[in-house]
C-alpha cells in the first residue's frame, strides 16, 4: 500500500517538474523574441532620433543694402521677390560673420558651413516677411549635412584632414560660430514636410510619407470592397463543389506568392499593357492590393464562418432572403474581424517594398506628389534609397524613417486592436 | 372533423445518398398542436423542416412527394420560399436571437415584410408579439437592450415573439424547451396552450411528458418512418404499433 503511494507521489513529481521546465522554455523563447525586439527598436532609435532636430546658424542679414528702404519690400508681389539677384547680396551676410577673411579659398570654407540653399532660404525669410522687414534682420540658417554631423557628435573630429569631409579651418569656424552662441538646434519640421534631396540636410520624408499614404488609400479604396464581397460570395453563397474549392485552394497559394512576383505582374500588365504612368502611388497600389486581396479574404472568410448558423436561420425563418440574412445579421458580425484582417494587410502592404522596386516607385522624387498620379517614392523604399547613401546624415534620416514606418504599423496594428474590441458582438 | 391545415403526402428526403424519411403521410389540424415524437435521428426534424422549407439551406438535401398548406402544394416551383416563411413561422432548439436588441429582433420580420407602414405601427406589433408571447412585462423597460442578455427561457420567448410578429398561421417548433430548465419549460408550454388558439403549432420534442400535455395528436417517428400518428391520449394509452408501446414504455430510445 505505502509503496502504491510512494509511487504515485513519485510520479506526480515527475510531472509536476516536467512542468515546470516547460514553463521555462515558454518564457526563455518569449524572452529571446523581445529582447530581439527591444535590440532593434533600441538600435533603430539610438540612431535614429537625431534626425528630428537639426542645427541652424543664426545670421544677421542687413536687408538695407539690398534696398534703399525696407518698406518697399510690402509692395512688391512674391514674383518680384523671385527675380530679386540676392546670390552675392546672401553670400555677403554670411561673409559678415568673420570679417577679418580675406582669401577667397577661406570665404568659400565659411560659405561650404551652410546649406547650398540659403539664398532661398533668404529669400523665403524675405517673403513670408516682407511687409515687416527691419534694416537688418536675424535669420536662422540651415547648416551643411557636415555640420549638423560634427554638431550631434555623430562625426569623428580626430580623423586626418584628408580623411574628413569638413576641414580644418571649417571647424576652427565653427567653434568660433558655437562659443559666440550662434549655432543652436531646432525641431526638424522640413524633414516632415520636404521631399527628397541630394543634399542630406535637405532631405525629407514628406515625400515619401504622402506616396505611401496614397498607395495605401488606393489599396484600401480597391482591395477592402472586392476583398469583402468575394469573401462573402465565397462564404454565403458560392456552391460547395471542385469550381470552388479550386477558387479556395488559389486564393491561399495566392496568399504565399512571393511579393515581388506582383511587382513583376504590375510592370508587365499594369505598366506595360495597360500603360498607367510609372512611378506613381496609384500603380503602387494597384499591385499592393493583389497582394493583399488574399489576406483580406481569408482573415473575412474565417470571421464570417464564425458566426453561428443559427443566426442565418434565425432570419431565413422570419421570411428574410439569403442576401438580407447576410447582409443584415452574418455581415455586422463578422466585420470586426474582417476589418482587423483588412488592416493587418494593409499594414503588411505599408511596409513592402519588392514590388515597389520593379514598378519605379524607387526613382528620385523631389517634389512633394500631390495626387496618386504624380511620381513618389514610398516609407521602405526611401529607407531602402538613403541606407545606400554614403553621406553620414542619411544614415540618421534612414534610422528615422524606420522609426516612422514602425510608428505607422503600430498605430496600425493598434487600431486593428481597438476596432475588435470596440465593435465585437457580445453573446 | 376539424378542418386539416398541413398534409404530407408520401415524403421521401435524400441527404446525399443516405435517405432519412421514407413515405412520410400524416395530416395536421388547425389551430392545434401536434407532436412529434421518436428516438434521436429519427426524422421528426427533418420533416419539421420540410414545412417552411428550411432543408432548401442544405446544398445535398432532396425532397419528393408532396406538402400542402391549405391546399397549396409549397414545393410548387411558383412557391416563394420567403411568403411561405412569413406564414409559417420557426422556433429553433437553440435560443437563437439576433445580437440586436430586443426591439430590433422582433421588429425584424415586419420590417423586412414590410408589414408595418409607420414607426407606431411597428411599435404596436413588437409589443403585441411580446405579450403573446408572454415577455412583454418583463422586459418593457429594457427594449433596447440586447436580445443575447435574457436568460435562456427569456431568449426563447423572444425567438417566439420574434415568429409571431409577421403574423403567420403556423408556428413550427424544433425540441423549445431542449435547452431550458423546468420552469422555462413550464412556461413556454403554457404559453403554447395560450397560442394555440391563433395558431396551428407543430412541436417536435424529445420529452414524452411534454407531448403528453400540450398535444392533441403526436406522431410517432423511428428510424426514418413515421410509424404512428393518431390522438394524444390514444398514442399514450392504447398504441396499435408494437414500437411504439416499446418507445413510450421506455424500453429504447
């Protein structure tokens, strides 16, 4: 008898350990899986969150020489202004800054500090300003990629001077320009807003963030409609029989084709056959909702086969058509779930980039596009251009343009979360 | 003689290969209640289905042979199968309430039928249904609440108040009480002997003791055939089929 309960206790520690190491393989996978998670997001950020200030140079600029009196700037439309010659007036207030320079090599270093564009910057000023313009005015320059570096210690000042892109008498400068307390940082509001650029401080994600909202809208106006009536179609009333079931088994195949696949499919049909114009959102998104109708379907189908059976005969059995049973009692149901599906695919569709690559969404785009028809780049093809940059300050604008990417797929994710809690039916 | 309202003549139903009523001929009288009664998988809810064509949802169901209401053959091709629902109304094992509120399921039906013109007349029928159907009082205050937060018993009547409100002549009911408690049950079969004055009600159920009390003629079903159908008491007391005896004595099913 004693043995019999030896036995069994003997047994159940057993059972009781295996348990427990089980527990610890849980939690030791889930652990590797978020620290993997926490490196990334860690690493991504260190890098990139000093792409969203950059470093300004404050420059007085004595407008009086430009005009005989300032008042006159109040009359004159942003046309005159345009035609306004400011390149050597713009050149001269910055060469104020240190005016004991004499030699013209030592002029062009001080110019070289600035961005290539701060006679338009001037010129900007001068605009936005111009029914109040004093004789002279205090404007906050844009300093080169190479000084915003040296600025955010992201550019090693103990290299050889012909190793280094910024020289010495560059720093000498703008040491003097930091202890004089001219150089501060400010938000980066045109990294949001400007599109792309060869020069790094002038580069922007604005661009690329309006493309892919776009490709978005398209795929959302094109896949989640067809995506939802062919998963009801399917789920409702399609007979069970080979047509169908062949119709099931491709749109799951569907599901697993390799993205670029439909890049290719949309610059041989799409671009090609059909003729729309290369480049744009409107392409872009075409190919990105083939990729994600399949998702949509069968995220759609799973939700409408969850709804009781007896809810359909509950309203066949009141005298409603199949299509009102549906449409009235299946569909609200089901939608939670199928709007989370839509949203998971559309966020899978936000951060493709094979497909975008064969259709031209990874030309140079400058401008900001203002419709789906203008040429654009999108958030992953940017990141996938600019980490090809050599420059040092695309490497910050990368980092940071996947940090907007991860931003848009959590706010994603996270509305997919709170549309199924909010609209779940409760049995 | 009461006057017949429901006759089956000779129904044969196929699903796929497997047949699962064989000949099936019984009658059923107006403004009562007949049961029918029999073993799991008998066919009595086959042939309960067969009356407002519910089976047509199943892709591999097949029916032959003939059913009239009042003398209308309802698997005639010119039948809608949507008129012949709004007559012949359907309570299901299951409490199965639309995920609406309690308003919206039982306004449902007159909507869609478009029975009722304006929104006081919509008002009037949900609340007619709900009294007949024994509800009213306790959810007056509550309309709008959804039909999934009553209780079982509650559910079902809604269900009921929900095949009341299109006004059919017939009201079919698929084991009611199946999922409910006594008292539940209880009410649900007094509230049949309160319907049955308006309507004709067809009630298939497991518990002998229920046919007993609300029926006025029970069919008795086994393995596909209906092997008996005569009055109530008749069944209960004197049946003439020997598996029948067997059935209601208890010794299988």
């Amino acid at each position: 008898m004693t043995d019999r309960i030896e036995q069994r206790i003997n047994s159940l520690n057993k059972r009781l350990n295996s348990e427990k190491r089980f527990r610890i393989y849980c939690i030791g996978a889930m652990s590797f899986a978020l620290a993997w998670v926490l490196i990334l997001f860690l690493n991504i950020f260190s890098s990139g969150y000093s792409a969203f200030y950059r470093t300004v140079i404050q420059v007085d600029v004595p407008f009086l020489n430009l005009i005989e009196d300032t008042t006159q700037f109040s009359e004159m439309s942003s046309e005159d202004i345009n035609n306004l010659s400011m390149y050597s007036f713009s050149k001269k207030a910055i060469y104020r800054l240190f005016p004991d320079i004499e030699e013209k090599k030592d002029k062009k270093m001080l110019i070289r500090l600035f961005s290539i564009e701060f006679e338009q910057e001037i010129r900007e000023f001068l605009k936005s300003n111009k029914s109040n313009i004093n004789e002279t005015e205090t404007i906050y320059l844009t300093a080169s990629d190479d000084v915003d570096q040296v600025n955010k210690g992201n550019y090693p000042r103990d290299l050889d001077e012909d190793k280094r892109r910024i020289k010495d008498i560059q720093l000498l400068f703008f040491d003097d320009l930091v202890d004089r307390g001219l150089v501060s940082y400010e938000f980066n509001l045109p990294f949001l807003m400007r599109g792309d650029s060869r020069e790094p401080e002038l580069a922007g994600v604005g661009g690329s963030m309006v493309g892919s909202l776009f490709t978005i809208l398209v795929v959302l106006i094109l896949s989640f409609p067809i995506g939802i009536f062919a998963a009801i179609y399917l789920e409702e009333f399609a007979p069970k029989n080979r047509v169908t079931d062949f119709i099931e088994i491709n749109i799951n195949n569907l599901a697993a084709v390799p993205s670029i696949v439909f890049g290719l499919l949309g610059l041989g049909i799409i671009l090609n056959t059909f003729g729309l114009p290369r480049s744009t959102p409107l392409v872009g998104g075409i190919v990105l909702s083939l990729m994600t109708l399949p998702t949509i379907i069968i995220a759609t189908r799973a939700s409408l086969r969850a709804v009781p059976p007896s809810i359909r005969e509950g309203a066949l059995a009141v005298g409603a058509t199949k299509m009102q049973a549906v449409m009235h009692h299946v569909v609200p149901v089901a939608m939670p779930g199928a709007l989370t599906g839509t949203i998971i695919g559309l966020a899978q569709a936000l951060g493709e980039t094979a497909p975008l690559l064969l259709i031209g969404m990874v030309a140079f785009v400058v401008d900001v596009p203002q419709t789906p028809l203008d040429a654009s780049a999108s958030l992953p093809v940017q990141v996938y251009l600019w980490s090809e940059s050599a420059e040092r300050g695309y490497v910050e604008k990368t980092s940071a343009t996947i940090m907007m990417l991860l931003g848009f797929l959590i706010l994603m994710n996270l509305a997919a979360v709170l549309i199924r809690r909010k609209f779940e039916t409760k049995w | 003689m009461k006057s017949i309202k429901i006759k089956a003549d000779n129904l044969n139903v196929h699903y796929g290969e497997k047949q699962a009523l064989f000949d099936v001929s019984m009658y059923m009288e107006k403004k009562q209640v007949t049961a029918l009664i029999g073993p799991s998988g008998c066919g009595k809810s086959t042939f309960i289905r067969c009356l407002n064509r519910m089976n047509d949802v199943i892709d591999i169901c097949k029916v032959q042979g003939k059913i009239e209401i009042d003398g209308n053959d309802i698997y005639a091709p010119d039948m809608q199968v949507e008129q012949l629902r709004e007559r012949v109304g359907m309570v299901f094992q299951k409490p199965n309430p639309f995920p609406k509120s309690i308003f919206e399921n039982v306004a449902y039906g007159p909507k869609i039928h478009g029975i009722a013109e304006h929104k006081s007349d919509l008002e009037e029928i949900v609340v007619n249904s709900l009294k007949k159907a024994a509800l009213f009082d306790e959810v007056k205050d509550r309309l709008s609440d959804s039909g999934t937060s009553l209780s079982g018993g509650q559910q079902q009547r809604l269900c009921i108040a929900r095949a009341i409100s299109v006004n059919p002549d017939i009201i079919l009911m698929d084991e009611p009480c199946s999922a409910l408690d006594p008292i539940a049950t209880a009410r649900i079969e007094e509230l049949m002997g309160d319907l049955k004055t308006e309507y004709t009600i067809i009630i298939v159920t497991h518990s002998m003791q229920q046919a007993a009390r609300v029926s006025s003629r029970t069919g008795f079903f086994h393995l596909g055939k209906l092997v008996e159908v005569d009055k109530t008491e008749t069944i209960f007391s004197n049946p003439s089929d020997q598996r029948t005896q067997d059935y209601i004595t208890g010794r299988f099913g």
